[in-house]
C-alpha cells in the first residue's frame, strides 16, 4: 500500500510539473515528507522580505509568501525559524532548518560553505544617515576624513566597504538594530544597508534620509540557500523557485511587498 501511493503522489507530481519528494530514498526531502513539514529558518528583522511586523506580530514579506507556496507545491506545512546572517551558516550546517528563505546574497564566501537556489531578487548598496547630519549630505560626502559608516556583520556590505572606503571609518556592529541605534546617537554618520531595509527605515523614521549612489554598487543577487551535498533538495527548491518566475508567484509576492523593482525574473 505505502509503495503504491508513494507511485501515485509521484505521477501527481510529474503531471503538475512539481518534483515529488515521495520517491526520495533520503535526504531532506524524505524527512520533510515524514515529519510533515519543511524548517525555514528567516531573519524576523528583514523588512518587506521576512519580517515580524511589532504591531501585529505577524510574519510577512516576500520571502514569507515564497515559502508558504514552496510548502504547498511540497504538500507540507511550513514551520518558520528565527534565524540571521551572522548565524546563517552555523543554522544550515547544523540542520536546525532545512533551507533558508530570507534574501541571502550569494557572495564567494557563502558559496564556499552552502548551496543556493538560483537568484530571486538583486540588490545594490544604499545608505540610511539622519536629516540633520551636518556633514554628509549625499553619497559623495561618505568617503572623507573623520565619517564613521557602520555596517551590520556577517552582512556582504561589510567586505564591500572595506574596499570601498579609503578615508572613512568602517564601524562593524553586532546587530542590524545597532547600526540604527549609532547613526541615532551620533557615533556613527551613516548605516549601509539594501533597497528593503531602506524601505523600512524610510517609512518607520522621520529622521532617516536615503543616500542613493550615482551608479549601483556592488547588486548582488539574492536566493534560497541550503547546506550543501543534497542534490536532490537543491535540485527541488531550484526548480520551485524556476516555477514560480513563469507561473507569476514570484512577481505577484514582490508587488505585494513593494519590491518589484529588484525582483529576477529571468
């Protein structure tokens, strides 16, 4: 009986054009089908892509939409974990999640240590200082003596600045949050961050001001990465996320979430 009908969830599959995990001997897939759900592990903190929104407590972004459908095209139930790009690697490797759905940039050091989907979105650097900030006032005004730009760790923009900067001062901090809170106090000029976290400080603060630079810097694609050595869990999350660009998931979720300006849709 259980041969059986993994056969005919397996030609369901097939027709519908969506990899069956039923079949799977081992490896995530199995697993996912006997426990019934797929682990995500998110950044909560990630507006427009996985965020928590405080007010309501609610998940939601682009990244949250995706992975209820992933869920839905595996015929399991999503279970979200509380994850961050500082642990990102740690969190995979350890199998606390199954895959992570939370706009990973794929840089050269990532991909020495995980697996990614093909690119969903693409996003350069941008800059968050205050409207008062006597001295920087547009992009060119960051690279001078005595301009402190904090970055958050473990994020891409941190090698990025490094080489950017040849006078000012690259802060790094802990946390996404304390970039915000050095730019506020003072101790900092200015924070470098995406075009979705730009969104949240934009329409959370008065006192933040977008800094755009005149040509784009560093865009990176963004995707779903996993530990490596699965391929048949890389092969399905990559053929969903393939799906969801011609079927229009993907475009309907990044409209909805304000991002259709950095949605890859190729």
């Amino acid at each position: 009986m259980y041969r059986h009908a993994c056969l005919v969830t397996a030609v369901i599959a097939a027709l519908a054009g969506i990899p069956s995990f039923a079949t799977a001997s081992g490896g995530k897939l199995a697993k996912i089908r006997q426990t019934g759900e797929v682990r995500v592990c998110i950044w909560p903190d990630y507006y427009s892509i996985s965020y928590r929104n405080t007010r309501t407590g609610k998940l939601e972004g682009i990244d949250i939409d995706m992975a209820h459908e992933f869920a839905k095209d595996l015929g399991v139930q999503v279970r979200f974990i509380d994850s961050s790009f500082k642990t990102l690697v740690e969190d995979l490797l350890s199998d606390k999640c199954d895959i992570s759905m939370h706009a990973v940039a794929i840089t050269p050091d990532r991909q020495e240590k995980l697996a990614f989907t093909r690119p969903h979105l693409r996003s350069g650097i941008f800059a968050i200082t205050s409207k008062t900030n006597p001295v920087v006032k547009e992009w060119a005004d960051i690279d001078r003596d005595g301009v402190v730009v904090a970055a958050a760790a473990g994020t891409f923009m941190v090698g990025v600045m490094k080489n950017e900067l040849k006078q000012a001062r690259l802060l790094e901090v802990a946390t996404p949050e304390a970039r915000e809170q050095e730019v506020m106090s003072g101790r900092a000029d200015l924070f470098v961050t995406d075009y979705p976290f730009s969104r949240k400080m934009l329409a959370r603060h008065d006192w933040a001001k977008l800094l755009t630079p005149p040509t784009p810097l560093a865009p990176s694609p963004y995707a779903y990465a996993m530990a490596p050595g699965d391929r048949e869990w890389l092969e399905t999350a990559d053929a969903f996320v393939g799906r969801a660009k011609t079927d229009g998931r993907l475009l309907a979720a990044a409209k909805a979430n304000g991002l259709e300006a950095i949605v890859d849709l190729k």
